[in-house]
C-alpha cells in the first residue's frame, strides 16, 4: 500500500501514528509529497490531481482523508 503524506499535516501524523501504534509500517511505502516532485506527481496521478492528503492507495482503490483510512485499515483487519 502507498500512502501520500505532508509532514506538516495533523490527519497524516494522524494515520502514520496509528500505523506505527499497530506494528503495520512494513506494510506501506510512505510518500513525503513536499520533499520529491515524483511523489507529488505520483499523488496527483493517483488521485485526480487535487493533491489531498493524506491519501492511500491499496492497488488502485483510493481512500482519502484520516477517518476513512483508519476505518478501511481496521475493515482489512491491519494490525488486528
């Protein structure tokens, strides 16, 4: 899974803590779309180009937003 961050977000740190908290970090390839144009340009690709964080993207299904990811994270039982 890819997700799509900015450092300076509070839903990201949001979502990267409960990663973090559920031993599931192995799982994910972060994307910091402040410190690298391709990943800017990868977000904008997955997601229409709205540039929203943060953003998962589970082999083409996209979730946006803290609450959504969380709840998607918890449905697929990730560090349950």
């Amino acid at each position: 899974m890819e997700l799509y961050y900015m450092p300076t977000c509070p839903h990201c740190h949001r979502v990267i803590g409960w990663i973090q908290d559920h031993d599931a970090g192995d799982l994910f390839t972060f994307y910091d779309v402040t410190s690298s144009v391709d990943a800017g340009r990868r977000l904008e690709r997955v997601e229409g180009g709205d540039g929203y964080v943060p953003c998962l993207n589970d082999d083409g299904r996209i979730i946006i937003g803290d609450n959504p990811i969380i709840a998607y994270l918890e449905e697929k039982g990730i560090g349950a």
